[in-house]
C-alpha cells in the first residue's frame, strides 16, 4: 500500500480546495499534509454546538493551529438541534448543514474542490451500515474518491496508518467522545464488528475494500446500460419533460427499467411494476415527478412546486411577448390581417383579463357550436391525452367569462360580428408539452 505522503501527488496544482477540517485525527492529517504542499487551499471548520465546551475546544485549536500557519480560515456555529424535525437524525441534519455551507463557500469563493478526510476504515463501516439497510450496489460501492467536488484524498488508507502519521509529525487532534459510545449504529460497528472482523483475518479492510471496488464496477456497468436504454426508449424531451417508448421498456431487464426510474424518484419496485402494467390515463407521482401513461407511451414531468393557477393579469393593451407566458395582445381597427391567432370583439372585453389553468367544471360556448359546452368534455371529444390536458390554458374576462381555450376554440359570446369596430388581436405560441 502506498504511504500516506503520497496521498495528495495526484491532485492538480492549478485548483483551489477547501478543506473540511473538524480538529479529529483524520482531518488535522489531511491539513498536514495539505501544510505540506504547494497546493492553494482554505480550511473550514463547521461547530454544531452539540457537546458544550468539547465542541468550542474543537474550534479553538483549528483556529489557533490556521493562525499560527497563516491559513485562511472559515467558521460557521450551529444551532444544530432547532433543526431537527420530526424523526431526522441529528447526524443526518448535521451532514446537511455542513454541506449546504461548503457549497456556498464554493460558490461565493471559487474553490473546485471540497476536500474531506474520510479513509479506509470509514468505507467498511459504511458498508456494513448500507448492508444493514438493505442497500443496492449503489450504497454497498461505499463512498467514490471524488464525487461531484467532493475530494477524499485519504479514502485508501486506514485509520492505523492515519494515526501512525500524526504520532510521528507530533501533530495535534482532539477525540470527539461521542464517538466510543455504542448507543450509534456506526459507533458499534467501528468498535465491534470491524475488530472482530480483524481479528479473524488481519487482511479485512484490504480485503474489503477489493471487493466494495469489484461492486463499484459491477454498478457502473449496470448504470452504463440503463443510461443507454433510457437513450433508446427516449422519443423527445422539451424542457424537462420527457416522452419514453413504454414498450421499449416493457421487454428490457427489470433491474435497467428500474434504475432508470429511480433516478426521478421511483425507488419503490412494486410502483416500477405498476407503472409498466398501467392501464392509458394513469397517473403516478414521486416527490418530484410525475408520470402520465399514455396508450403505448408514458410522459415523465418534473413536479413544480407550488405552481400558480393564475399564470398573468393583464390590465392594459397592447401586450407583447409577455412574461411568463409567450402571449401577444392588440388592438386593431380591421379584421385579422394574418398577424393573429385569433380575433375578438374588443368591446365585448373587460379587463383586466387574465390567464389561468382550466379546472374541473369549466364551460365555455366554443364558436359556431351548440351552445354550452364543459371543457372537460371538449377537450375528451377531442381525444387530448390526460397529460396535455393538465397544460391547456384559458384566457379569462374580468367577470370571469372564458374568451378563449388558448390555441383550441375562441367563446362564441366574444366572436367578432357585422357590427364589430374595433378588434382584439391574439397570438399565443405554446412550447409546452412533449
């Protein structure tokens, strides 16, 4: 195994890192070694405030040993526990916290790199603890060297040889004591399990890591072929919203259909099976997407949250190329000229006018018709899917009146006639739907 000074040869000289650093063993090394080169580096320090006079003793002696070597230093407390909601684990919110402030530190500061001090022995008990959970290949390949812009520079050596360095250098750590107590599952882990292990074969975590790395490439084989089928059953994708060939899907392996699913929220396999099986106009929805069947294909949408009914109040004329919406308004004195969706009768008009989704119980007199007609039913004679009907718009009069089932069917009551003199002019080019 290579020694630990070599840990950071491979990184690239012209980048920026910032360096988590909590004041433990692991990460007060990964900044020796870092004080050691002549890499461009910046080193923050998160406190939860979690363990009382502990937890500043942590952040004094990153602050004292930064000042001392002249490194530029970032420090952000905590309020940790006035986080914590319903049954979220102040470790995971912790992990949150931190990360969300290494993200903006990259941000406002340029840094390419977030650099962590996780190691060998970190990687096994993440595995036993992803085993224990009942983790795909995903949660059992451990954690990656690099990930996004997250470095881990020391994930191939063990805390053994982690300790051995700082003993030698005569460098300085605290011990977080929270970390002998067995009341957290990784904390039995580290303490029980992985010596057990050790003790019946001296090789664990060479032997262990071997095969977390022979999972890791199985897994990215797997994604590699998902990704290429999700390629091939992809039909069109416009602005997010993607249309896939359900067939395609319907005779390629479960496990590829499945990843490809879970990458919009599908996790569950029984909701895999249904969404293959469902019957045209179904519908089903993960945190943040939707899937819309429809006969041979299905349509994936990102949810939006919150999204408005009431998409715009126009109260003045003429309109162009409004936003949000693609929608031109104006006011002439002679029939349509060609330069117009459709054409009104302005003084039929009250504004402010406005735009809107159409909602269940909708009616509207489409043109040269029979009368009054629902929206729903009109757009079902028209046979238009359940998912492009969720997109259909209306533009409404101040009184509520629809004028016109945008791109569909103007209302007869505001058609221009005879009598007519002055003329509303409307354009609306739609790039929504699939």
């Amino acid at each position: 195994m290579e020694t630990i000074h070599k840990a950071l040869d491979s990184l690239n000289k012209n980048k920026k890192y910032l360096l988590a650093v909590s004041g433990g063993a692991d990460s007060m090394v990964l900044l020796d070694l870092f004080v050691s080169s002549d890499l461009n580096y910046s080193v923050v320090h998160c406190n939860f405030q979690l363990r009382g006079e502990d937890s500043l003793e942590d952040e004094n002696l990153v602050r004292n040993y930064c000042d001392q070597k002249g490194i530029e230093l970032f420090v952000r407390r905590f309020d940790t526990l006035s986080e914590k909601k319903n049954r979220e684990s102040v470790e995971m919110i912790a992990r949150k916290l931190r990360y969300d402030y290494f993200f903006e530190l990259c941000k406002n500061h340029s840094f390419d790199y977030i650099v962590t001090a996780h190691h060998l022995n970190d990687q096994a008990e993440t595995f036993f603890i992803n085993l224990l959970r009942g983790s795909g290949l995903k949660g059992l390949s451990g954690m990656s060297y690099l990930a996004g812009r997250v470095l881990r520079p020391l994930l191939n050596y063990t805390q053994v040889e982690i300790i051995s360095y700082a003993l030698n250098k005569k460098i300085l750590w605290r011990e977080d004591h929270t970390n002998q107590e067995l009341d957290y599952l990784r904390n039995k882990i580290r303490h029980i399990i992985i010596p057990e292990l050790q003790n019946m074969n001296q090789a664990f975590l060479p032997q262990i890591k071997k095969s977390m790395q022979i999972i890791d490439s199985s897994h990215q084989f797997i994604i590699k072929k998902s990704r290429e089928l999700a390629e091939e059953a992809l039909i069109n994708n416009n602005n997010g919203i993607k249309l896939f060939d359900r067939e395609q899907f319907k005779k390629s392996d479960f496990i590829l259909v499945y990843l490809i699913f879970s990458e919009f929220g599908f996790t569950d396999e029984n909701d895999v099976n249904n969404i293959l099986k469902a019957s045209t106009g179904s519908t089903f929805q993960s945190k943040t997407h939707k899937i819309w069947i429809d006969r041979k294909h299905l349509i994936i949408e990102p949810i939006i949250i919150d999204q408005p009914k009431v998409f715009e109040v126009i109260d003045k004329i003429p309109l162009q190329d409004s936003f949000p919406l693609p929608l031109k308004l104006s006011l002439e004195v002679s029939p349509d000229n060609g330069m117009y969706n459709e054409m009104i009768d302005w003084e039929k008009v009250k504004l402010p006018i406005y735009i809107r989704n159409w909602q269940e119980g909708d009616y509207f007199y489409p043109i040269n018709g029979n009368g009054k007609k629902k929206i729903s039913k009109y757009l079902k004679d028209l046979k238009i899917s359940v998912f492009n009907k969720t997109k259909v718009l209306v533009l409404c009069n101040a009184d509520g009146k629809i004028i016109w089932l945008i791109n569909y069917r103007l209302d007869d009551r505001f058609k221009v006639t005879t009598t007519t003199t002055k003329y509303l002019g409307m354009s609306f080019v739609s790039n929504e739907g699939v």
